[in-house]
C-alpha cells in the first residue's frame, strides 16, 4: 500500500462526553486499561501498509501529541512519509476551529499537496473498529468507484438524530444517505470511514469550502450521490465496532472488552493493537483482595474488592473497598472502606474513606480528573 495515505479527524463534537472531553480529545480518552482511541485507528491503517499518516487536530490536543509521540510505536518515525500532527492552522482568515471537517482538510491543503500518494483513507476519531483496510482500498480499485464508504449492519451503531444511514443496492452502489435522521429508515450506518483519490478530494473539498458548505457527509457525499456527480459506493464491515459519542457507550465499550468473545473479535491475531509503551512494576495483589471478571494494568496495588471493572495503570484499591462495574483512570485512589459502583474516575481521581458512590447502569457517574471525593 505504498500509494495510500491515511487522514484522521480528530475535531468531532465531544458535548456528550461531558467531563471526559473537558481535558482532551475523543481521540485520546483512555480505553480498554491501556490503550487509546486513536490507537485503533493508527493500526488499522499500519496493518494495512500505509506508512503516510496525517493526524488532523483542533482543540483539546496536548494529551493526543504526547501519547503518538513520534509514532515510533506505530512503526511511522521514518525520514520520508511517517505520522504527521496537523494542529490548527492559524491565520487571519482561519482562527483554528473548523466549522466542520472540509474545513479542517481545506486548511490542511500543503500536507495534501506535498503528499505524493495516490489515494487517501480518511477516518474520524470516534469509532473503534479493527479493519482490513487493504480488502477495503482493493475493493475500491476493483471496482472502479470514485469513493468507497465503510459501513456496517450492528444496530447497536444506530442513533436517532445522530449519525449518516446509507441506502446500498446489491452491486454495493450508495443510492441514497440519510444525515442525521430524527429515527433512521436504512439499516447501514457510516462509519465515518471512506476512500478517495487525493487530487479528487483536494478538488471537491476546495469547490465545496468556496461555497459555504462545511460537513463532508451533508454538504458534499449527499450532493455527489443524488446529483450523481460521482460514483460512490460501499463496503461491509461484518467486525466489532463502537461508536464512542456519549459518555453512556463510552462506559459500556469499556465494560463489553470485558466478554471474552467481544474481546477476541476486536483484539485479533492478524490485526495487532499498537500503543505507547509505558514500563510499570507488576500489578501488586494483597492477601485479602479478591478480583472478578476485571481487567488490570500494571502497577496497581490491590488490596480490597474489584468485580466487573477496568483499572488504568498505577489504581490504588485499599482493604474493605469494593468496586464495581467501575473504570478507574491511571492513578485512581480508592480509600479504605469506599463502595463504588457504575462510576467512572478519570486520572488521579480520589474516592475518600468509607465514600459511596452508586450510578444507575446506563447512566454512570463521571468523576473528573484529579477530583476528590
């Protein structure tokens, strides 16, 4: 895949994760007890061969350049291609927030221009998915299309008011697309993922900036298919996925790594998991503590009750603490003789002696970080 190159947009609407996003991008949240959003999104494109990676980035975007780093991790710290951070582009015209994400691809025209590739893959930042994206790129040159949009069946992807619902006929060509829908008609949910020709895209995004428009779903993709100005079709992804949009499916993606089959099916063999390494003493189990059906990180220390959770690097559980259903940002204290349930504890959040917090299932407390309680 020597001629493609990947783009992800990093500047989604974050309102709905509340105190998570205050702090960082969808990007960056912490997932999984090590990993991050990005991560699987980097990899799906490393996996695929695509070694020129632009990662586009508007506000909130410290804690995502520190943790891709160089992208050595990711195998992308070479002299020609690599990972490249794409912070706003200030100027008088521009003053960093993009309207929408033409905006963000219009602003980022040099690094289209100077990029020698062919073709793009462009993502966004808020669904987690693991994807053969070379059968995907190979499905788009077979087939001749001018773009490809990735898409999937799981209902559990559909949102009312949210989302871009695609109509696909039988030979895979997009018919029809339905932008933020009050209650979706088509069963097929665009996962924000696409491949284009990059002097195509460069030439439709600046007509489109030129004329006002500013979202790449409403503005341009629905224009192109019921104008049919271009041939756009789809592909079916039949993997896991996630949508990360609200706090409440940022907690149950969370909680569902915990099934060993779901986890199976997004962790896959032939498609590894890239992230920052971070070296920690081993997580450290006290005499009495008892651990169920939880997934721990390094350097904890355990000492009380944690059932049905995930702990972040360095969470400390003193004696008599119970936790439960619980996800415990890095180094998250929770004192002796707390009880926590549906809770999530963003870093260095600090839950004090005897303290008991319990949220409802499906919409769980949300402590920001270095907060104490």
């Amino acid at each position: 895949m020597k001629d493609v190159m990947g783009i992800i947009y990093t500047g989604e609407n974050d309102a709905l994760l509340r105190e998570l996003t205050i702090i960082r991008a969808i990007a960056a949240l912490p997932v999984a007890g090590r990993f991050r959003v990005i991560d699987f999104l980097v990899s799906s494109m490393v996996n695929a061969g695509i070694r020129n990676i632009g990662v586009i980035m508007q506000k909130n975007y410290h804690s995502l350049m520190d943790h891709l780093g160089s992208g050595k991790e990711w195998d992308l710290h070479g002299k020609i291609n690599g990972l490249h951070i794409l912070p706003p582009f200030l100027t008088r015209e521009n003053v960093g927030l993009y309207p929408g994400s033409l905006d963000a691809l219009r602003s980022n025209n040099d690094y289209l221009t100077r990029s020698k590739q062919e073709l793009i893959v462009l993502s966004n930042s808020t669904i987690i998915y693991n994807a053969h994206l070379d059968e995907m790129i190979s499905f788009y040159q077979n087939t001749g299309a001018d773009i490809t949009l990735l898409y999937t069946r799981d209902p559990s992807m559909r949102r009312d008011e949210y989302g871009t619902y695609l109509s696909v006929d039988e030979s895979g060509n997009v018919k029809d697309l339905e932008v933020q829908p009050t209650h979706p008609t088509y069963e097929n949910t665009f996962m924000q993922v696409l491949v284009i020709k990059r002097e195509f895209l460069r030439d439709m995004v600046d007509k489109a900036v030129a004329h006002g428009f500013h979202s790449l779903d409403r503005d341009l993709l629905l224009r192109l298919v019921q104008e049919k100005q271009a041939k756009v079709n789809a592909y079916e992804y039949k993997g896991m996925c996630w949508n990360i949009d609200s706090v409440q499916s940022y907690f149950r993606f969370n909680l569902d790594i915990l099934d060993p089959e779901k986890r199976k099916g997004l962790f896959r063999e032939d498609l590894p998991v890239f992230t920052k390494v971070r070296d920690e003493m081993p997580t450290y189990y006290g005499d009495h503590c008892k651990t169920i059906n939880s997934m721990l990180a390094d350097g904890c220390q355990i000492e009380g009750t944690v059932e049905n959770s995930i702990l972040f690097r360095g969470v400390k559980i003193a004696p008599n603490a119970y936790v439960k259903n619980c996800i415990i940002m890095q180094d998250g204290q929770v004192q002796e003789g707390a009880y926590l349930e549906n809770c999530i504890l963003d870093k260095q959040a600090v839950i004090k002696r005897n303290a008991r917090l319990i949220g409802p299932e499906a919409y769980p407390i949300v402590i920001a970080k270095n907060v104490v309680i």
